[in-house]
C-alpha cells in the first residue's frame, strides 16, 4: 500500500521561477468521491508525449492517505474525463528542487486561472523540509485547495483569488 504525505502551501513570490528544473501540464477529473475516497484521472503531457493515469485516494485526512496509482491508455482516460463529476482542473505543474527535496508548483489555468499552489511530498509525518523563502503561509488540510474540492464544489473565483493572494 502506497501512502502519500504530502503539504501544501500558498505562494509569497514567484522567486521559484528561476529555479524549475521541469514542468509538465495536465488535465484531471474526478470520476467517483466519496466521504473518505476519490478515484481521479489524469491526462498528462510531458516532453515525451501524452501519458495517462488512474489514481485511487482512500483516507480522510488532507495530510496523508493511501494512494494507488496506475497508468492506463490515453484513449480510456479521454472518455474517463468526458464523464468526470463537476470541472476538470488544468494545471501547469513545475517541479523545483531544494535542500534535498523536489517542491511541485501548480499554476492553475481554466476556472482556476491565476491560483499557484506549492505542495512537497514528504517520507513521514515527522519529516521537517527546510521552507524556501518564496513559500508563504501553509494551507494543508484547508479542504478550499483540494483538487478534488476544487473539481466537485462551487467555490466563487472571487474566493479562490482571494485565498491565494493572502500568501503570508
């Protein structure tokens, strides 16, 4: 069983820019949700191509849950996500390394047009990774910035801009 661990935090600057080794774009949506569970797809486009995925999420802390993730044919998640439950969120996501961790910034197109997110995936619920100085206030386990939220709930642009910009 896999197990994701992860934070997330809003942005104080975009000082990260320079310091992206990669990115790569994608499209998700949720195709089932449950009170502690989410079955997501993801179609991915990357400097070799278009890739897909199928991602089951199990437990109903932000922080960690047990994940389990399988590619599948981009055909089926093509038709997976014509299905998907609300909106389908589009991202930019731009991996950045520091001090022995590697920082994944979203920027969010579509609905979600000008929110940038920073999560960093971590080894144990006691790993402390050092905070570059571009990453502003933390806001792991605020449902609001759950993709899944985000996908499935309405939630005003006028709220998301404004969460995103209180960065400190």
């Amino acid at each position: 069983m896999a197990k994701e661990i992860e934070r997330k935090f809003l942005l104080r600057s975009e000082d990260w820019r320079r310091m992206a080794t990669a990115r790569l774009r994608f499209r998700q949506g949720y195709v089932a949700i449950g009170d502690d569970r989410s079955v997501r797809v993801r179609l991915l486009e990357g400097p070799e191509g278009a890739t897909a995925r199928l991602t089951v999420k199990v437990g109903r802390q932000l922080l960690a849950r047990d994940e389990y993730e399988y590619e599948i044919p981009v055909l089926d998640a093509e038709e997976l996500m014509v299905s998907a439950i609300g909106i389908v969120i589009e991202k930019t996501r731009h991996f950045v390394p520091h001090a022995g961790f590697t920082w994944e910034v979203d920027e969010f197109s579509g609905a979600y047009q000008g929110l940038v997110l920073a999560e960093v995936e971590l080894a144990s619920l006691e790993e402390k990774p050092p905070m570059p100085l571009w990453i502003g206030r933390e806001v792991t386990g605020d449902r609001r910035f759950s993709n899944m939220v985000m996908a499935t709930e309405t939630i005003s642009l006028e709220q998301m801009h404004g969460l995103s910009h209180q960065s400190v």
